[in-house]
C-alpha cells in the first residue's frame, strides 16, 4: 500500500499549500480516488505531461510542475553556460493555475541560474514556438492542456528549435526527474530576486509583433483578398482561450475586415462556461458561433481550441445547415489551394514536401501526387511534422509546403515548429475568399476535390478508459490485435498489417516483412483488400484508447456506407474485449 505511505508523507508536510492539504483531507474518506492520487508518478512523455489538477503525485500541482522544471533545470545545466544563459521562454494559457504554473517553471529554473522569459499574459502555442527561435532561447514551456477538460492542465516541452523535445532529450530530462524522489523538498528562487539579476524577464509586445510580421509572409494571393476580402463574411470563437486577439490581428493584417467575434465565448474562462468541450473538432462547440452565423448569413465559422493550436472550421452543406469540417477535409482544401496558386505563381519548389501522419486522410497524397510533389508519413503527433522541417532544414534535401494532421492541426509557414491555429485561421480565410470570388463556398470547393480524386471519408472512435484498470485495459486489447491479428474483418481481407512497435511491415498475402523507418510506438495500422484501413493507439495525453478508419468510395453515399461498415466491425471486436 505504498500511495497511502505517500499520500501520509503529503499530509505530514507542514508547507503543504492550504487548498491542496484541504483536497486531500477531504479525499480521505474515498480510498479509491487517494489511490489514484498517489498510486504512481504523472508520467512525463516525450511531449511533457498532461492530468487533472489537484493534490498527488499522480497530479498537476506546484510540486510536480517544479519536478518536471528541475528535470529540464537540470538538463539544460548538463549542456553548459551557453544554454543556461539562453534560457527558456515560458507561457501559458487560460486553464485553472496556468499563471501560477507558469511562474513556478521560472521559478525553479531560476533557482538554477537559467534564464526565463515568461510571457506577460496568455498566448497561444504556437507563438511560444516562434518565441523560443526569435530570443534563441534554448529550451521552451508551456502549460496547457489544450482542450481537454476544464479539471484537466498540462506542462508542455519545447527544444531550441522551437518543436516539441526530441526523444532523447526527452529521455534524459525523465531521467533527471525519475531521480527526483521527494518533489516537496524542491527549492525555487524568489521572484523579485530573479528580476533584480536579470534571471526572469517579461516578455509580450515585441514578440507578438515579430510573429504578426511573420503571418503576413504565408498570404500567397494579396489581390485576391483584396478584391473579396471585405466581402467575406467570418464569425470566429476563441473558446474562451488564448486566440482571441492574435487570430483578429492576423485577420485583419490580411485583410479580412468582416469578422463578428462570438462574445460570450470571447473573454478567457477555465471553466469554459458556455461549452462542454472547448474542443473545435466537436460541433457542440459551434453551437453560440452557428447562432451567429445565420444571424449575419456567414461564409465561415472558426474556432481555436484553448492554447490556440487547432483550427475548427463550419460552413453551410448544401441543405444550408452549418456543418463543421474535419480535419482531414480543411486539410485537402488549405493543401490543394496551396499547391495550385504556388504552382501558378511560379513558387512551386521542386524539392518540395507535404507532411501528414499515419492517420491522416490519404487524399492529401493523392493531390500532392497529382503537383509533382512527395508526401511523407510520420507517427501521430505534429512534434514529429516539427522534426522533419528541421531535418530539412538542417539538410537542405527539402523544402517544407504543409503538415497536417486529422486532428485540425495544421501549419504553412515553418516559423513555428508546431500547429498553428493563427496561421490556419487566416490561411482557410484566404481559401475561402478564393472559392467565393467563384461564387462557391468551402464546402464546393470540398466536393469538387472529391469528383476528382475520389470520396475519401475518415472516422475515429475514443474510448475512455481511467485509472489504473483503464491503463491495463488499453495495453491488453492493443495486445490482443497484435498476436490475434484477424483474417478478415466484415467479410474483407486483411492484407498488410504495421506494427509500429515492432517496427515491422506484415503483409498477410505474400507472408512478406519489411522495416517500418519510423519511430517505435505502441500502434497498429491494418490495410484491407478494398484500399480500406484502421489503426488502433492508446492516446498520449488522455486515459483513451483511439481508433481510426480511413476508406475511399467512388461516391459520397458509398464511402458513407464502407465507412460504417468498418467501423462496425472493428468495434463489435473491441466491445468484446473490454
């Protein structure tokens, strides 16, 4: 029972923070939420770590954020005084104690003697991203949890190239915290003592600026938007987050002047009052933003998530209901106006790249193959889209075009290393502007891409699985998949399968294997003798399981029905398991 020995070594502590000691005091009548608490460490990733606030080890607090900053502290010392002086830039987002977090990073690094630029007040992502390569800083955080739920916060970890750290930086900076043992007993700086020496820095209006300049360099069409820009009507939520005021700065540096802002979702709120997710990808959170839409008959409605990373985009279906977009269909229409104008102007490298994951919409090779252009495949997650671009970088072998991923993130312009909701919202306001001059819409402009490379349709399905039991539960059904690998699923063959853990590349028909030269992750991905596919991973910031599925039909009624039928027969195995 080695959490109640924890969770009593937390009680006894006589500095404990009031609200803390009077959640955990509280918690002690119910074993099983003190066990969850305490049963293990908040697991830090190759991404930084993500739970739900409130006393534990198991928990986001001041303690296990200053054990997290002591493990980059201590990082960063190891690389020399070079790297400490170049410090960490540090900002945060609208979430319960995302300023206290934040402050507490500064703190902790400060006690080392590293250098913090910590934001003034919330930004998005992706500009702390930008930040870090604009001062050359050497490392990078951010808290936030993106958009999960109001309980839930975060502590996110960037490099000196402004992505998410490699996997083995990451490696050492976990090794550094798994040697932490007691993340009471670590000792901060004093803030006014890190001011007065010139450890922590405030930083806010000469950055913004810095990455609006940069904005205006991924418009590729300024006359276009010049002839139609006034007359695009827009309605943009920021989901009570960090959005607000650079999406409208970018809007308007466009040229996009006709933007009504939802105001009950305009203020930033940690509870997300008016949402039960502040999450774009959900039509729930379009609700207040369709409202405004049909008031003013609007081309399009935008949302940004909390840390303004993703972009969510509705537009009317031929019904004239606003219906929002997936990821993988903004995708193919941000990609194929990018292509086709770049190619027109005369831009079009021809080295160039398109970068998506593994669960990404196939359609965006297809579009990508028809320009002459290579797409190249990644594990989930954009920090390994960030990873690429600097391999590019580094090498000259190739030019960036677009990364994307299913989940709405997205990112043209390589200034930040990360998805970029800013970017994506004026850049979809600019395809937008480019069908209306056609007098179409987005979603016209989506079907015209289908007739032409085929009715590509995409689905996933979560399953929430919490605690311990939950933890055991993924990795068993993941287990069951990969040494029971099915024949046939709804009456298709299975012909290839991936396993990324393995690294191994099966296909079921010729008993074949090839090497899969990515790296490895608990993920399988299943080709079906149609061209169907679905892969299965454990999400890397929530207690889920995540399956995806990816067919393509010859119309839209047929990809409807091939994509039901799949999902139906993959879900009927996993029901069976859990």
């Amino acid at each position: 029972m080695l959490y109640k020995a924890k969770a009593n070594h937390w009680l006894t502590y006589k500095q404990l923070h009031k609200d803390l000691r009077n959640q955990l005091e509280k918690a002690q009548l119910e074993e099983n939420v003190v066990e969850d608490m305490f049963y293990r460490n908040l697991e830090f990733g190759t991404g930084g770590m993500r739970g739900e606030l409130g006393p534990g080890t198991n928990r986001m607090n001041i303690y296990t954020v200053r054990k997290a900053a002591k493990g980059l502290a201590c990082y960063i010392e190891e690389q020399g005084a070079e790297a400490m002086n170049r410090g960490v830039v540090i900002a945060y987002d609208s979430r319960h104690q995302s300023p206290e977090f934040a402050l507490e990073v500064a703190k902790t690094v400060g006690q080392h003697g590293i250098k913090a630029f910590l934001f003034n007040e919330l930004r998005p992502t992706p500009e702390l991203s930008f930040a870090i390569r604009y001062l050359n800083a050497y490392a990078g955080v951010v808290i936030t949890a993106s958009h999960n739920p109001p309980e839930y916060n975060g502590f996110k970890l960037y490099g000196k190239d402004g992505g998410q750290i490699t996997p083995n930086a990451a490696e050492k900076i976990i090794h550094y915290i798994d040697g932490i043992h007691d993340e009471l007993q670590i000792k901060v700086a004093n803030k006014e003592e890190l001011l007065n020496e010139g450890l922590l820095t405030y930083i806010g209006e000469e950055v913004d600026h810095a990455y609006l300049n940069q904005l205006k360099t991924i418009q590729l069409n300024p006359k276009l938007v010049e002839r139609v820009g006034k007359d695009l009507k827009l309605v943009y939520t920021p989901l009570h987050g960090t959005g607000n005021k650079p999406v409208r700065e970018g809007l308007k540096g466009f040229g996009f002047e006709n933007v009504k802002v939802v105001s009950e979702q305009e203020m930033p709120d940690a509870n997300f009052s008016t949402v039960k997710s502040p999450n774009p990808e959900e039509h729930e959170a379009f609700e207040l933003a369709i409202r405004y839409g049909k008031e003013i008959e609007a081309d399009v409605l935008m949302a940004t998530d909390p840390d303004a990373d993703r972009l969510g985009v509705a537009v009317k279906n031929l019904e004239g209901e606003y219906t929002v977009l997936t990821g993988n269909q903004m995708g193919a229409l941000m990609l194929h106006y990018l292509l086709k104008t770049k190619k027109e102007n005369g831009t079009l490298p021809t080295n160039g790249m398109v970068i998506k994951t593994i669960v990404t919409s196939e359609i965006g090779r297809e579009i990508a193959a028809e320009y002459g252009v290579e797409t190249l495949d990644t594990l989930t997650g954009f920090k390994y889209i960030g990873e690429k671009i600097n391999e590019f970088e580094q090498t000259g072998a190739n030019s960036f075009l677009f990364g994307y991923e299913e989940s709405y993130g997205y990112l043209i312009g390589d200034f930040v290393r990360d998805k970029d909701a800013v970017q994506s919202a004026v850049f979809a306001a600019e395809v937008a502007a480019f069908y209306k001059e056609q007098n179409k819409s987005l979603y016209d402009g989506l079907y015209e891409i289908f007739s032409k490379y085929g009715y590509y349709k995409e689905g996933l399905k979560s399953i929430t699985l919490k605690g311990k039991d939950g933890t055991e539960q993924i990795t068993s059904i993941l287990s069951w998949f990969r040494d029971n690998t099915p024949n046939e699923i709804g009456g298709l063959k299975v012909e290839i399968v991936e396993d990324y853990h393995s690294s191994q590349c099966r296909n079921l028909l010729t008993g074949d294997e090839s090497e899969i030269h990515l790296p490895t992750s608990n993920v399988l991905k299943f080709y079906m003798e149609n061209g169907s596919w679905f892969c299965l991973r454990p999400s890397g910031t929530e207690p889920k399981i995540k399956l995806y599925f990816g067919v393509k039909g010859s119309s839209n009624v047929e990809s409807e029905l091939l994509l039901e039928e799949l999902q139906q027969s993959v879900m009927e195995l996993v029901d069976y398991l859990i």
